[in-house]
C-alpha cells in the first residue's frame, strides 16, 4: 500500500512569505514518520518544492493545508477522487471546517494527526474508512518518531531541517490558530531533541515551537543542552524574552540567530483588545536592542486592519519599524482564519465579506474594518510593503543589520 502526503499551496503571498521563513513542516513530516512500517510513503510540500506531480500512483492521498491554500487543496482532492484514489484531509482548514472538507474527501483528521494513522489506515485496507477520524487525547510529545532528516531534501529550506521542540501557546491572541489547534502547552523531554540532533549531523535548524520561552525552566535546560552541540538554530517566541538576561544569554550561546517575534502593530490598544496586551509596545525598542547585543536577528510581520487601527495606522507603523531598527518586516492585512475568535467575533457582526478562501492570504481585505474601508486597508498595506521594501530603505537596512548582528548573522537574512 502507498500513501502520499501534501502540504497544498497555491500561488500567492501567503506561500510566498511562508517559503521565505520554510523549514519541513510538521504537517506532514510527523504524520510520515507516525504511519506504521507495512505502508510505503511519499511526501510533498508544495510551498518550497512546487506542484505536486499528480501523474503519481497512490492508494491513499493525505492533503494537509492551512485556510489560504484550501482551495488548492480541493483542487487536488477532486482530481485524485476522479482517479479513483482514496483522499484525506488534515490540518488545520480541514479541522476547523470538517463538512466542507468532506465534500471533496473521504476522510477527514480532526486535530493531530500522529494517533490517528494506525485505525485510519487499518480502516482504509479493510475497505471500512470512516469519515471522521478524531483525536480522543492530544499527542504526548515523548512518544513522537524523530524527522528522517537524512532523506529530506533540505536544498528548498536553505540547507535548515526542523525539530519539534514543543506544541501550544498560554496566550489566546484573537487571531490565531494555535491555541484552538493546540488547547494546551506540551513540552518534548531535552534529551529527544537532543538525541534527534545529534543524530541528523546538520548544523542549522528551526526549533519548532509555537512560543519557546513560555516555560522558562524548560528553555533554560533545552538551551543549556544546546550548546556543546555547536549548532544555529532559529525559533518563534515572544519578544518578552528579552526581558530576562539569562534566557537571552543561554539562548545566545546555544546558536539562537533568528527570532521570530508576533510584535505585530505599535497600536498597545489593538494589541490590548487582540489579548496580547503583554507586548509593551513602549519597551520594544530596547528588546530588540538587546537581542542585538547577542547578533540575533528579529523577524515580525506587521498587522493592519485591527478595529484600534484608521488611514493613520500605515505611516505610523513605517516609522515604528525604522525607530526599533526591527530586521526583517512583512506587511499583512489582519485576516479572520476560520476556527480563531477573530472569524467568530466579525461572523456574529457580519463583518465577513467573502469565504473565497484564496483571498485569505494576507494581502486582501475580507472583512469590513471599523475604520477604514475594505479598499483603504488593501491600498495602506500596499504602500507600507512599497516604501518598507524600497531600494533606499533597504540599502540603510542592509547597513544597519550588519552593525547590529555582524556580518555572519546578518548574511543569513
């Protein structure tokens, strides 16, 4: 029996921002490894790796996909369903929005995928699939099969492989996905992640965790762990980390040279009523300052469209992004992903003006803001990625990152 697995995307800005920051993705790199021996797999991520060659026989096509690429997952379930062949859906679309899913499935995985596999498959071979496969407990981290990272083809990641590290976040911002995917926060023992580095022989990695310094005692033993191993290694947390001296500092010298930090707007209303009033906006320039001091780079989208936000938002946060010296930018217009209390909040205000899920990639206004109109917000963020990316900025950026990271660390960006 052969199974293929896909991580769907279709051509817009959203892959595009997701291939620039691309590791394996655990979508479907920890399903691989959970399905047992007795099947063959093939894996394919179509945001680093390119369409997927649907000329390929399969006995069953498992098709993971975040909200943006949903209808390209679609498109690819259709015509494999049209061959006759067996297809499932996992992920996080998929999850939030099960019905539709089956429309165009057989099957579809609620929740995480690695405990499923065993009764899905079993039930797919005797010919009695179910349509829904759900999750009675979430995943103990321990007993996850480490990445065959010796046959993944890491030339479309920059020659970086991913760790899963930990999963879920204490934080319920409005807008995300992550703490209604993951309802509470699980940590992998030390030793398996250290085990499973040492043993792939790399030397760059994402950390993979959806906030890395939430459990601080746990950060501190993973990174004191870190270090004999020589390694660089990049992670997503919250910029408060820079609050503490010896996190920073053990991170640092663990190979920490990239951050990914959610600062998101220099609007402290917004982020008060997005529930992230925990970033003090005031203080971010002397985090990054400090993250700085140890050459780690700060990567953060900007977000526009919260209600806190009018015309005035796009200029301000164009001087935000300048003063705090923030490394790399990306301009996103706030978007309503099905399954955050966000898409329920603006749904119960009939906020929501299209479901075509190909326009929820960051770039178009898909609901009505409070302060501006749906055209305005699409045209501000155009002009904040314009004048952020322009050749003048980005040559005194270029200036800046090398004086602030060195010219090894700053290289990497």
């Amino acid at each position: 029996m052969k199974a293929l697995l896909i991580k769907a995307s279709a051509n817009s800005a959203f892959k595009d921002y997701k291939a620039y920051l691309g590791t394996p993705p655990q979508s479907i790199w920890s399903s691989a490894v959970a399905i047992p021996d007795w099947v063959e797999v093939d894996v394919h991520d179509e945001t680093s790796q390119g369409p997927v060659d649907k000329s390929q026989a399969a006995d069953l096509v498992a098709i993971f996909m975040s909200t943006p690429d949903a209808l390209r997952g679609y498109e690819l379930a259709d015509y494999f369903r049209d061959r006759g062949t067996t297809v499932v859906f996992g992920g996080l679309h998929a999850s939030f929005l099960p019905d539709e899913a089956l429309q165009h499935g057989d099957a579809v995985m609620i929740g995480e995928s690695e405990q499923l596999w065993p009764q899905l498959l079993e039930d797919h071979y005797s010919g009695q699939l179910q349509p829904r496969y759900q999750q009675a407990e979430q995943t103990d981290l321990s007993r996850l099969t480490p990445y065959p990272h010796s046959q993944i083809d890491l030339s479309p990641y920059r020659d970086t492989s991913s760790i899963i590290v930990s999963r879920g976040c204490k934080f319920k911002c409005s807008y995300c996905t992550v703490h209604k995917f993951f309802p509470t926060m699980r940590n992998r023992p030390v030793g398996q992640v250290i085990d499973e580095i040492r043993a792939s022989g790399l030397q760059y990695f994402e950390l993979h965790a959806d906030n890395l310094i939430a459990d601080r005692d746990y950060a501190l033993e993973l990174f004191k762990a870190l270090k004999p191993l020589n390694i660089y290694w990049s992670a997503e947390a919250t910029i408060n980390i820079a609050e503490h001296d010896d996190i920073v500092e053990a991170a640092a010298e663990s190979g920490l040279i990239w951050l990914l930090s959610g600062i998101e707007t220099p609007s402290q209303q917004a982020l008060k009523a997005a529930g992230k009033g925990f970033i003090r906006i005031d203080r971010t320039r002397d985090y990054i300052r400090k993250l700085h001091e140890y050459n780690i780079a700060v990567d953060s989208a900007m977000l526009f469209g919260f209600d806190q936000h009018d015309s005035t938002i796009f200029e301000e946060t164009l001087d935000y992004v300048d003063e705090v010296e923030l490394d790399v930018c990306h301009a996103v217009i706030v978007t309503p992903y099905p399954g955050t209390d966000l898409y329920q909040q603006l749904e119960t205000e009939q906020r929501i003006l299209t479901r075509d899920w190909s326009a929820y990639d960051g770039t178009q206004a898909v609901f009505q803001p409070k302060q501006m109109t749906p055209k305005e917000l699409e045209k501000g963020t155009g002009w904040f990625h314009s004048k952020y990316n322009s050749l003048g900025r980005s040559l005194k950026r270029r200036v800046v990152r090398t004086k602030n990271l060195g010219w090894t660390n700053a290289a990497y960006l």
